[in-house]
C-alpha cells in the first residue's frame, strides 16, 4: 500500500451525503436535473430501510422455507 494513503472517515462519508442532498434540493438545479436526483435518493433511502426492518424484525434473508428436506428417496 502507498504511505500516502489517507482513509476517510465516517464523518467525510456523512459531509458527503449531507453535501449531495443539498445540491439535489437546492434551487441552483433545474428540475429536470433535481427532480431525478431527489427520486433516485428516496428511492435508495427506503430500500435501505425496508432491507434494514428485514433483517432486523423478520427472517433470516437465508431461510427458505419453501424447500422442505425429508427422507424419504426419490424415484
């Protein structure tokens, strides 16, 4: 690895994101341009949402139920 290598930390990644929603939702845009970026922003927010409320009230996102094992043989 380079000595020069300098990492980010969790706070830069949150400048970031708070820097980018700004942009989308400021006036400066024209709408064709905000009106996406404010789309595909909600739309990652509830994905990651919804993908967080999985996993922290439901299943396991590997059980499936729908295979049953048994032993009995195939022919």
């Amino acid at each position: 690895m380079s000595e020069h290598l300098t990492l980010a930390s969790r706070w830069d990644a949150a400048d970031d994101i708070v820097r980018f929603l700004w942009l989308a939702t400021s006036r400066h845009l024209p709408e064709w341009v905000r009106h996406p970026l404010m789309a595909v922003g909600v739309t990652f927010a509830v994905h990651e949402g919804l993908g967080w409320l999985r996993t922290r009230f439901g299943e396991s996102p590997d059980a499936d139920l729908s295979v049953q094992e048994s032993d009995s043989r195939v022919r």
